[in-house]
C-alpha cells in the first residue's frame, strides 16, 4: 500500500469526501479507495486533487518524487 496525506489536508480545509469528489469529478469511491485502501490514481485524478487541495502531488504522495528521481525500485 502507497502511503498519502490525502485525508490530512482534505480534513485541514474542511472538505468531506463528498465534497473533495465533486470538486475534483471523481466519485467518493475514489476518495475512499484513495484514502484508506492506498489506491494510487491516475495522472488526472492525481493532479485535480492537488489542485483542489492546493498543494503540489508530492506532498498528497510522498513517494511520487522518489518515483520521478528513479530513486524507487
């Protein structure tokens, strides 16, 4: 399972997941699957969640940046 801070700052502005699908047009399903099952999602859903959340990817999937230095095996 991929560790994410996704629920951490959807919590911090106060977004329900509800709230965090619509924003971003992705089901709460998603969210959930995202949340708490470490679903890595697509390039996409990955960016409009940034976005929405206003942070950059690397901060919502911590090892997103190891992955793009080819540091992960």
């Amino acid at each position: 399972m991929k560790r994410n801070n996704l629920k951490k700052f959807r919590k911090m502005l106060g977004f329900s997941q509800v709230e965090l699908a619509q924003r971003t047009h992705c089901s709460r399903v998603t969210i959930i699957f995202i949340e708490r099952l470490g679903h890595y999602p697509t390039v996409g859903v990955r960016s409009r969640l940034a976005t929405a959340l206003g942070v950059h990817e690397s901060v919502i999937w911590p090892t997103l940046e190891v992955v793009a230095n080819g540091r992960e095996g």
